[in-house]
C-alpha cells in the first residue's frame, strides 16, 4: 500500500514545482499543476511549461486529485518529509488566499494586505515564487489605498526597472509623494538621489542633507 502511495504521489507532482500542489488545477496542455506556480509561468508566456505550445491561460480546479491528496496524507503512509512539507505549503497557501480577500477592502486594512503580499512576491515568501511585476502590482494597489510605504517601495522599483518599465521621472514623483507623507525611506532614497545624481536629478549637497536630516523624525521608519 504504501509503495502505491508513493507512485500516485509521484504521478501528481507538480512539474514546475516538483512538489504535491496545495491547489491542483488543469492546465490547456491537460496536465496538472500548482496554481501560484502555472499562474506565474503564465505571465511570462502563453505556452505551455512542458511543450512549449501555445496554450491560454484558463485552468480549472481538480477537486478529485485535491481531495485524493488529502487522503494520501492523512493516512500518514507517505514519507514523513513529504507530509510535513505539503502541511506547511497548505498553511503558506491559506495564509496568501487570506490576505488576497482582505486585499480587496478598500481600507487601511486592505492597503496593509496588498503591501504585505507585494513583500511576499518580491522576495518570494511564503511560499510564492519571487515575481517583481505581480510585486509591482500589488505596491501599486498599496499605494492607491494610502500604504505610505507602498508609494516609497513603488518609487524605488521604478528607479530600478523592477517588475515596471523604468521611469525616472515617475520614481521621483512617488519618492517626493512618500516623503511628504512622513516615509523615512523615500527621505533616504531622495537624499542619495541628490548626492549621486540618480533619477535624473541634478547632485546638490544641501539638497540631499535636507532630506537626510529628515529621516529620524519621519513618522513612517519604513527604511
């Protein structure tokens, strides 16, 4: 029984992932996968992963295969290791799928979510691959809702090229945004730009030690 475990566990793997998926869902291509993990192959291209074929973007939920795995690994016949690693995927899983819904209050609330999974995505947390535009996008709906530090965060990504065209010009209008609003951060990164001459911005040293001596009374210390 338990080497039968093992090859439909085997079967199921994710290709991407390499892993159980949490949230099974049918590709165009006929083959199963993580969600998070198709989902972000499918911003890059509308192909397939294992083909390289054209294929859209719609995917559908396996429930037979999501529930088959929940019985595989709560009879405990699967690899100790196994377990444990898709229990602590499910708990990231649920954690992003949370903070997703409170994402859509437009509050304060919602604003704090929608940086917090930028974060996620930026850096590849809780369990989600690094991806600098959905990080971007989800700043950017931070910054709308009036995350202060989201509007600094989206100045710096424009400054570089992260997940976003880079735009000098749009960086500096969201560093000037941030800094009024007390974002010790976008005081900082205003003050580098006036001492080294970053986002087109002429060097001036009393400019830059303005902003500087801005940054221990900021209201935000965000840096």
């Amino acid at each position: 029984m338990t080497d039968f475990m093992s090859a439909m566990a085997q079967e199921w793997r994710c290709p991407l992932t390499q892993e159980l998926p949490v949230d099974p869902v049918c590709a165009e291509d006929g083959r199963v996968y993580e969600r998070t993990a198709i989902e972000t192959a499918l911003l890059y291209q509308r192909k397939s992963p294992m083909t390289n074929e054209p294929m859209g973007c719609r995917l559908v939920p396996v429930v037979q295969i999501r529930n088959s795995i929940r019985s595989m690994i709560d009879s405990k016949l699967l690899p100790e290791a196994t377990i444990d690693a898709w229990k602590q995927r499910t708990f990231e899983n649920t954690q992003v799928m949370d903070l997703r819904r409170l994402a859509r209050s437009k509050d304060e609330r919602g604003a704090a979510a929608a940086h917090t999974l930028g974060v996620w995505h930026l850096h590849g947390g809780m369990g989600l691959p690094r991806d600098d535009a959905t990080a971007y996008v989800w700043f950017k709906r931070g910054a709308d809702l009036g995350n202060i530090t989201s509007v600094a965060t989206c100045g710096a990504l424009c400054a570089l090229g992260r997940g976003v065209q880079r735009n000098d010009s749009r960086a500096v209008f969201y560093y000037m945004q941030a800094a009024m609003a007390g974002s010790a951060a976008a005081c900082w990164n205003l003050g580098m730009c006036f001492t080294t001459g970053l986002c087109g911005l002429d060097k001036d040293e009393d400019e830059a030690l303005k902003w500087f001596e801005l940054v221990p009374a900021c209201k935000v210390q965000d840096r």
